[in-house]
C-alpha cells in the first residue's frame, strides 16, 4: 500500500529515483515486491517534493494517474535536478477517495510529509484525536483521508516547535493506542534531514558516499541497501543514520 523514498545528498536529477534504476518509484508503482496489508498496485496517484537549493522552499508535482502514465513528468524528472527529494506513490484505501489533493507528498512551511498505511477503524478512531486540532486545521485538511489527518497531527506538533523526530514518534503513539492495528510508515523531511517511521510495512536504507536514500522498497541491487526492522523511528542526514525503537514497538496498548 503506497510506496515512499527520501533522498538527502548531492544533487540528483529525479529521474535518478523515479525513472532510470532497475527498481524505481516507477517499476514500484506496478510491479512492487513489498506490499502487505491489501493492495496490488501504486496507480492512485504520484506526487514528488523537491527543494531547488538547500534551505529554499519546496517545489511538489501531484497527480491523481498512474507515475508510468505522464510522460511529461518524466520529461520534467530528467532535467530537474535535486539535494533532498519525497516522493511517493499511492495506492488508495478503499473507501478514500482517488484526488489529487490524497496524494502525497503533503506540504506547509518548507515540510514535505508522506504517510504508508492506513487508520484501523477510519474514521471512528480517531474522532476524538482529531477534535483535539484546531478547527481551522480540519476545515482546511487537502482531503477526507488517514493521512491527511496524520500530517494535520505531526504539523500541529511541528507548529509547536517539537522536532520532526518527536512529532512522529506522539502521532504515532497517540493514533496506534486510538486506532490498535494501523499501519503507520510516516515519512517527514526539511530537505536537510529526515524523519521516518516502520509501524507495518517496509523501509529500507541505503547510505552512499554523501547520500541517503530511505525507501519502501530498494531501487536496484546495490549492496549497501539494508532493510529496517519493524517499529524503529529512523532519523537521518547526509551524515547520520538513526535507528531507534519506537515506544512498545509502535503499538501501544
Ligand atoms: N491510507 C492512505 C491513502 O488512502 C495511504 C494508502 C497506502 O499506504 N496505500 O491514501
């Protein structure tokens, strides 16, 4: 269900990621390896974020088709060039609606976010959880879905000045004790450093040279690719790759 990658390091045309290797974004979004938890393939939708230099704000391409049905975003991947990249494509949920406004990556204030999974029990769950936001925030959500709601939570915690890394770790702790069963691989980046989570579906690593790379699934057969245990926080930067448990493995009682 869904397929997301971070990239943080030397520039890089995006082709690098969605098109060009064996297994890319694109190969992901119809022939994925991984999937667990229902779903075949990744055809609901495409969206990249990308910062044009470091510091400056980012840049998102979405779409509601399939990535291998817009040949004029291939065009645009291959000559654009990027140091720290979201990108994700969408298999969605059954019963959330096929918009454009669903698909990741979702973005505020120079934040990109993607979220792989689903709310157990939507949208009865997490009624109250939401209730908590400020009605401006769920008046003004892209869309009626998980996770939508998902970067509503982390942003508000964002707004707040907590870190990236703790933001994910209280949405996800706060939504796996509403919402027992949910499968919560949250992705956030600043273009300078990335958070992500394991709570029921896969993400692999792999650190190159000046590079990280987080994806659900390897891109090619290079060696130093290592998949991530399920529920770890994982915070990393061109020079730092953390890997910590989350809480009660990210499912909470
Ligand atoms: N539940 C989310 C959606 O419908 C994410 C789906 C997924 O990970 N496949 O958009």
């Amino acid at each position: 269900m869904c397929r997301h990658l971070a990239y943080l390091g030397p520039p890089v045309r995006l082709s690098e990621l969605l098109f060009d290797p064996p297994h890319a974004l694109v190969r992901q979004s119809w022939a994925p390896r991984e999937m667990r938890g229902g779903g075949t393939v990744n055809a609901d939708g495409f969206g990249v974020g990308w910062y044009p230099a470091p510091g400056a704000p980012p840049a998102r391409f979405r779409r509601d088709r399939p990535l291998w049905s817009d040949s004029g975003f291939a065009q645009l991947a291959s000559v654009t060039m990027s140091g720290g990249v979201l990108a994700a494509v969408r298999s969605a949920t059954v019963g959330m609606p096929v918009v454009e406004s669903a698909v990741a990556p979702f973005t505020d204030a120079g934040w990109l976010f993607s979220h792989n999974g689903v709310i157990a029990g939507w949208p009865d769950s997490v009624t109250r959880l939401a209730g908590r936001l400020p009605v401006r925030d769920l008046l003004t959500m892209e869309a009626p879905t998980d996770s939508a709601l998902l970067w509503a939570l982390v942003r508000d915690r964002l707004r707040a000045n907590v870190s990236p890394a703790t933001a994910l770790v209280e949405t996800v702790t706060e939504v796996g004790r509403a919402a027992p069963g949910s499968r919560l691989n949250l992705l956030l980046t600043d273009g300078v450093t990335a958070a992500a989570t394991t709570v029921g579906h896969s993400l692999w690593a792999r650190r190159d040279g000046a590079a990280i790379l987080l994806s659900s699934e390897p891109l090619d057969g290079h060696p130093a690719w290592a998949p991530l245990p399920d529920g770890q926080l994982i915070v990393a930067s061109t020079a730092t790759l953390d890997v910590i448990a989350l809480p009660n493995g990210g499912r909470p009682e």
